[in-house]
C-alpha cells in the first residue's frame, strides 16, 4: 500500500479487491467532482445493488472521504487498474464524463460498458465521438437522439437508451427559507472548455441581469452560478463574477429584509424549489428547472446574438423569453411580463421532448431496469462467446 498523504486505508490493495456489482469510474480531479456527485444519491439509494466508486487521482478521493457511503478506491496507475479489473467481478462500469482515462477501463471486457453523461443540456460537449467506445450509452430523451443523429457518423443509433434524468427524481431539502417576495434565480453556466462550448452569459451580461432583477419590485434575487466559475481560467469571467457578487452584496445591503444570496456552494437541485423564474444559459440547469417547474417563468441566454442558431440547437428556446444584445437593455421592463407568464402546452410538449414524457419517480426505475437489461444482456453474450470457444478449443484439439 503506497502512501498518498490523506488517503483512507480503504484505499485499493490487492488483497482486499472489492465484490460490488457496478463500479462508478471517475477519472479526473475535484474541479470536475461535481459530474461524479450529482450520481452518488441515486446509487446510494439502491440497496439491493452493490456500487463502488473508483477513482483515478489523490486529491479526488480524499474530497470524497466522508461524502458517500459508497465504498471509494483509489487506483492511480495503469497497471493497478488492469490488476483490479482482472480480480473484479463487476456487471458493469459506468461512466459520468468523457475523461480520457476512462478508455483504459474499457479494456475490461467482462462487463458492459455505460455513459450515463452528468446532465441533460443543448451544449455540443454533451455528444462526443467517444460515445462510439460504449456498449451502451444512456440519454434522457428524444432531444438527446436528435443531437446524435445531428453530430455523429457511423454511429450506431440502437446504443443509446432513453431514461430520463434519475437525479430529479431525489427529494432534496429546500435551499432557502419562504418568502413572499418572487424569487428570481440567476444561474449562469461556465466558458467551457473552448469557444465553441461558451454557453455562459457571466462576461457579456451578467451585472445587466442582476440590474434587472434587482428592479423588479419585491424580489428576492439569488445568483447560483456554476461551480467553475468562480475561478474560471477566463479573466472576464471571474471579473464579471465578482462584480456580479458586489452588486447582489450591494442591493442586500439597500434592502436588508429582500433576502437577496450568493449561493455559489448549493446544490442548484435545492435551489428550484425556491425558485419562481429561472434565468440561465443554455446548459442542464434551464432543463433541470423545465422538467421540475414546467409552468414556471424560464428565461434563456444567448451570448452570440443568433437566434436561428439557438432554436436550431436548443429547442426549449421557443418556449422562453431570451436575453441577447438585442434585448438585454429591455429586460427590466421584460420581466414584468415573464414573471407573469405561465406554462402552455407547448412548454409541456418541449419537457416531454427532452425527457420522454417521464414524470417524477419514473426516470429512477427506468435507468435501473435498462441497466439490469445492459447486465444480463451482456452476460448472455459473453457466455455465447465461452461456449463458442469451447467448442472451438475442442474442435482443435
């Protein structure tokens, strides 16, 4: 047993090599944890299955330690890795993101393989040629066939399976007390890992937004920005943070009894039941707030201005008020008018198209029944496989 600092001796040793029906493989480090973390209530709750998580590097199993009662282990090199796999017994390795590392865990060929993604969102990062490596690849909706089907070549289309999103089906305890004020929530998203994955509206119009919502009267204005933001490697965008921060700071310093937070630690699942109008960019948060608050006021961000382009990639934007440069110097007035908008059919129609049409509770027993099918499935094969060898082993012999 190596010695990593803060590691749990519950660390991997060869001799303790875990019985767990599925392991949970995250690969990267704490500022990506929250992929990981959003899917530990659901294996958490699965008392009849066994899930352990490996990890890949130090500093995320000891942010780990004492988070979940999942058992956590931690294999940092590649042969460790082998090692483990080759003594283990899993029905399947799931997959949260598209860390690179995870290809070498697909060299177990004893279980299915499954990408489960961290959210549901219109960001291009959600559909990768990676997906191709999985036996199965688990998607929320109709909206999420349509993006592959739009993205991919050569991709088999039987490999995706819609299940919905087993995250919103968790009862999660309120992040902020009643009031009677209307609660305005501005949850921006992060740049991303490149341009074309820039999706956050922090750096082009986020103090104008928390402006606005400061000017609706009788508010309760809440800025929920993603977990990357707050040191984002982008120096506008951790600029415009910290203005953004000073100007809610500033509004609850004018009005004590507003109830006006920062709430950058929450989680944002606690955050929408407080919530009566959402303003966020495109990414899993405006869809999080859809499926759980479909008749609730949504407002969308476009930092490029393309409004063809946002309605081609992201249907929920025709059932939203939009902020761009077109229309941002109007949001004060524009809010009163959204605040007092109500769902219709079509936004219903829009959240049955992103999720299946699934309702609370549904999403849970769906993923866990594909995923029983994924393993049995799997292990069919493989057992047509050892008799098709067997027989050939004979035959030449």
């Amino acid at each position: 047993m190596r010695d990593f600092g803060q590691v749990d001796p519950a660390g991997f040793d060869l001799a303790d090599v875990p019985s767990a029906d599925i392991a949970l493989y995250f690969p990267d480090g704490p500022p990506k944890l929250y992929q990981l973390t959003q899917w530990l209530p659901v294996f958490e709750g699965k008392n009849d299955v066994t899930t352990i998580v490996i990890v890949r590097q130090v500093d995320a199993f000891n942010a780990l330690h004492g988070k979940t009662p999942l058992r956590v282990i931690l294999v940092p090199r590649y042969e460790d890795l082998m090692a483990l796999l080759d003594r283990a017994n899993f029905g399947a390795v799931v997959y949260v993101n598209n860390g690179w590392t995870n290809f070498q865990a697909l060299s177990f060929q004893r279980a299915v393989h499954i990408h489960v993604n961290h959210g549901e969102s219109d960001k291009i990062c959600m559909v990768s040629n990676q997906a191709k490596a999985y036996d199965k690849v688990f998607v929320a909706g109709q909206a999420a066939i349509e993006r592959h089907e739009a993205a991919l070549a050569w991709f088999d289309q039987s490999h995706l399976v819609r299940v919905g999103r087993p995250q919103l089906d968790l009862e999660v305890s309120p992040a902020l007390p009643p009031t009677d004020r209307t609660t305005i929530t501005y949850a921006p998203t992060w740049e991303g890992e490149d341009e074309a994955n820039n999706y956050s509206s922090v750096d082009v119009y986020g103090v104008r937004i928390i402006q606005a919502m400061v000017d609706h009267p009788r508010s309760r204005i809440v800025y929920k920005p993603h977990p990357r933001v707050a040191d984002s490697d982008d120096p506008a965008i951790r600029s415009q943070h910290r203005a953004i921060v000073a100007a809610v700071n500033q509004a609850a310093s004018d009005d004590p009894s507003a109830g006006h937070c920062i709430l950058e630690g929450a989680d944002m699942l606690a955050v929408i039941p407080s919530t009566d109008v959402l303003i966020a960019d495109v990414s899993s948060v405006s869809l999080d707030f859809l499926y759980l608050k479909p008749g609730a006021p949504l407002v969308i961000t476009d930092r490029r201005t393309d409004r063809s382009g946002l309605l081609a990639e992201s249907p929920v934007a025709s059932v939203c008020h939009v902020v761009d440069a077109d229309s941002i110097d109007q949001l004060s007035d524009d809010l009163r008018a959204v605040v007092t908008s109500s769902g219709d059919a079509s936004r219903r129609s829009i959240r049955d198209h992103y999720f299946d049409g699934l309702e609370p509770g549904e999403s849970t027993e769906r993923f866990w029944a594909e995923l029983d099918s994924a393993i049995r499935e799997h292990d069919q094969a493989l057992q047509s496989l050892s008799r098709i060898r067997t027989v050939r082993d004979g035959t030449a012999s």
